[in-house]
C-alpha cells in the first residue's frame, strides 16, 4: 500500500479537489491519504473529515500543538500504513500525475528516497517571476554547497520514501519549518540513494500561501545546523561546555588561594610553583571528572567502586593537560603578557585562564578514546 500525507492549513476549498486528483491519479495501486490538519481556523479538519466519512481510503488527523508543516508531516508519516510513503502539499501546486512514478522508484528498489523536482529534467517553476526563482536559485546553491544535498530541488515539499527509510531515520528528524526534506537527505550519517522526478510547479488557485521571510530564515538555518552538526561532534559541545563551568570553578579556586597569600613552593629549577595554581588545578580536575563522567559520558560513565579507579585514570590522563597548563602559565608569567594593561594579580588569572583552555583540548583526546572509550563502558 502507499500512504501519501498532505499536510494542510486552511485549504478548506483545496482538499476535496486533492483527493479526488489522487484517487485519479493512483488508480488501482491500494493507497490510504492522511490529512493532518492543524485545526484550521477555516475547519480544513470537518471538510476532510466528511470526505473521509464517504471514502475509506481517507484518513484525518487533527493536531491541536506544535503547530507547523514539518510536525504535521512527521505525525503523518508516523500514523501512515503503508510500505511506501508519500508527501504532496494541499494545494494542488505539486503534479500528482508523477506520483505513480514515484512510488515505483521506491518499491523497485532504485531509491530509499524520489525528490518531486522543479528544477531538473522535465521540471519547470512554472509562472514564478524573477525574484522567487532568484530566492530558491540561491536556496538550493547554499544547501547544495554545505551540504551536497544529491538533489536538485531541496526546498521541494514533495517526495516519497520507503517506509523502512522513515522508520530507520524519524528518530534523528529535526522537524521544524519548512525543512523536513532537507532533514531526510541532509545527513552525513545516513546517505540516502536519492532519485528524481520533474514536474511543473502550478500556481495556487485557492487558499494562500504560508511562505514567508520567516519561513526562508529557518531555512538558512536549517542547513548552518546541519553544516555545523557535521563538523563537531554533540559530545565534544557537552565536554566543551563542561571545560567552560571547570574555567570558572578553577579560577575562582585560584583567586581564592591567591588572597590567601600562600605564596609559591620552589621545586629546584626554574621559576618557583605557585600554590594557588596547584589548589585551581586540582580543583577543577575532580570537577570536571565528576561532570563529565555524570553528563558528558553519561553512557559510560563509572559507577559505584570504579568511580575511585575512574578518577584516578583521570588524574593520570590530565597530568598531560597539568604540564601543558603549566607550561603555558610558566612562560606567560615569564612574558608579564597582559601586567600593564590588567595589573599583575588580574594578568596571573589571566595567564592561568589560557592555560586552562590549551589544556582542555589536549585532554579531550585523551578522554575520549581512552579514559571513556569503549574497553571502559559498563
Ligand atoms: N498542517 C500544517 N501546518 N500544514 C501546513 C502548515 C502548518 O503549519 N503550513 C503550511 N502547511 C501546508 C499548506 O496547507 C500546504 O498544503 C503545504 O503545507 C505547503 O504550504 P504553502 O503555504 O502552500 O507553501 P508554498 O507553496 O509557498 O511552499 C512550497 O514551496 C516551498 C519551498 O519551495 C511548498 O512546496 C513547500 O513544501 C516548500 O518548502
Ligand atoms: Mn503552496
């Protein structure tokens, strides 16, 4: 069976003329058509619903929260039945009369996933003027240069893809705005087999478009989001953002012990170590091993007894990041880096502050394949 989901805000005068086109146009192939409305103040809902109530191949559903086109998708695709999936907007603007072909790419195997395109061979943009060509020309280009998007169109609210696919990929959908496409095909992770389909875009004859500047900002950053995504990874964000609270907790530990005036322990060579450094670094080591061993790799974190051993290892592995920070301050301190301009207490901080983050990132390293690599996971 296909399932084809169109998602619809005030289309109250579109939906009936979209069944009747689908039906048309699918034929004798065995398909289901799911409305999911988002209670339209023009009752789009009560419309659909009574063609439903006269065709058992309709289905409704009416969203009462988290307005917007790519969660009534996702709620459609997750209530659809069939083994292909399908997307067309309500407004009669996407040709249903490819659809058929569509579906046949994604049941023959040739693709996980078939782009309704405007933009390739036998697509066209129909009466669009200049300035709306010019938007998604430029559109198309960012995602396709950040992303390699392997479409033409991927701003298109029309695809279909197997259900396998949705099901395997739904949990990492973003469904926000317009971009639910660009969410399916923009991922490095799971490179979808995507194919093509052109059709001319119509103009809309009923009801208005919810397009907007809006609508195209979300866009952009959908595809800065999913560019980004890419380059660091969720993990070294929480570790960063770990690293950036032991900062804090590590300079105010420093400052501490600096008005207390403990002064500094000569080990024999070079220029004596001061205690407040020692106090911060230490501090700030259990800090962060506790934090990233309770929130960054939660996943793998040590428990009970193997906390002791976790710490340990942990002190082991941030004794490089112990020489590298006091290396860094060493030399700073050689330097007087900052003492005109700050004052010579406010520049120590300083001084020890960069130490700090050159040492975070040497030991990120380390933590990541060794201390919470796999051979540690419980
Ligand atoms: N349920 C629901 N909720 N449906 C919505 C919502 C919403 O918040 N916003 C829009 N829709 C429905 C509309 O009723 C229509 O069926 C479809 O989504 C597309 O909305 P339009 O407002 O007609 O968008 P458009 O024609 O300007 O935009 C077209 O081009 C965009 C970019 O090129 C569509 O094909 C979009 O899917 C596409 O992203
Ligand atoms: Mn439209």
């Amino acid at each position: 069976m296909v399932s084809v989901v169109t998602p619809t805000y005030n289309e109250a005068d579109n939906v009936g003329p979209l069944v009747d086109a689908l039906n048309e146009a699918l034929g004798d192939l065995p398909h289901e058509i799911i409305v999911v409305d988002d209670d339209s103040p023009d009752r789009t809902w009560e419309v659909a619903g009574a063609i439903a109530d006269a065709d058992p191949r309709v289905r409704v559903v009416r969203r009462f929260d988290n307005h917007g086109l790519s969660p009534a998708v996702m709620a459609g695709l997750g209530a659809a039945r069939g083994e292909v999936l399908a997307v067309i907007d309500a407004d009669l603007q996407h040709d249903e009369a490819i659809l058929p072909e569509m579906v046949r790419r994604v049941r023959d195997g040739e693709a996980d996933l078939v782009v309704g395109s405007r933009a390739t061979d036998g697509g066209s943009y129909g009466e669009w003027g200049a300035g709306r060509r010019v938007v998604s020309w430029v559109a198309t280009l960012i995602a396709r240069l950040f992303l390699r998007v392997p479409t033409t169109d991927p701003m298109s609210g029309y695809f279909a893809l197997s259900k396998a696919t949705f099901d395997e990929m739904a949990p990492h959908i973003n469904p926000q705005g317009f971009k639910i496409l660009l969410e399916f095909i923009g991922r490095r992770r799971h490179r979808l087999r995507v194919a093509e389909v052109g059709f001319t875009f119509r103009n809309r004859v009923a009801g208005e478009t919810k397009m907007s500047p809006s609508v195209i900002r979300s866009y952009l950053l959908a595809v800065v989001e999913l560019w980004v995504g890419r380059q660091v990874k969720g993990q070294f964000v929480l570790y960063s953002l770990v690293g950036a609270s032991g900062v804090v907790v590590n300079l105010v530990a420093f400052a501490l012990v600096e008005s207390l005036d403990f002064g500094a322990i000569s080990v024999g060579f070079g220029r004596p170590l001061r205690w407040s450094l020692l106090v911060g670094i230490q501090v700030s080591i259990v800090w962060n091993f506790l934090l990233n061993n309770y929130f960054t790799f939660w996943e793998r974190r040590f428990r009970g007894r193997s906390l002791v051993v976790g710490l340990v290892l942990f002190e082991l592995v941030s004794a490089l990041g112990v020489i590298v920070h006091v290396s860094v301050f060493q030399f700073l301190e050689s330097t007087n880096w900052g003492d005109r301009a700050l004052g010579e207490d406010a520049a120590r901080i300083a001084h020890d502050g960069v130490g700090f983050l050159v040492a975070l990132v040497s030991n990120y390293y380390l933590n990541v394949n060794y201390l919470w690599g796999r051979r540690n996971s419980v």
